[in-house]
C-alpha cells in the first residue's frame, strides 16, 4: 500500500530507490504520492496535532529546534 511506503520512507531516514518490495508499490510511485501530498499540505494537519497532544502532555521541548537545509552554489554570470 502506498500510504505505507510514503509514511515509512521519510520516518526511517531510508532513501526512496531502497523502499522494500514488500509495500507493493514502487519507489517512484511513492515519491510521486509523497511530493503531490505535500504540496496538497495533507501532512500539516496531523503534524499539528501531534504537536498539539505531546505539548498538552508536557512531552514537547520548545527550547530546542533542528533545521535541515541544502546550499546549492549558482553560476555565476560574466559580466
């Protein structure tokens, strides 16, 4: 089931060409349902009550934060 894979691959840190077989669908076709979910916001719904509930618990640690980023050099243009 795609749902699965797309849920798994991000959660397990594993690389989409590596999703095991035993999901039934293809590493494409679950990048694919990943990417056009997120860009539908579908993920930040249930993110936000997981926020919400672990907070409500005193289980959430607001003092810290992780950011994950990419810095890509561009071509510079002559002049």
């Amino acid at each position: 089931m795609a749902v699965h894979a797309v849920v798994y691959a991000p959660a397990s840190g594993c690389a989409w060409r590596h999703l095991p077989p035993a999901f039934g669908t293809s590493p494409a076709t679950a990048h694919r349902r990943f990417t056009v979910w997120t860009e539908a916001g579908l993920w930040r719904r249930p993110h936000r009550a997981v926020l919400d509930e672990r907070g409500a618990r005193g289980e959430a640690d607001w003092t810290s934060a992780i950011v994950d980023a990419a810095s890509v050099r561009t071509k510079r243009e002559d002049r």
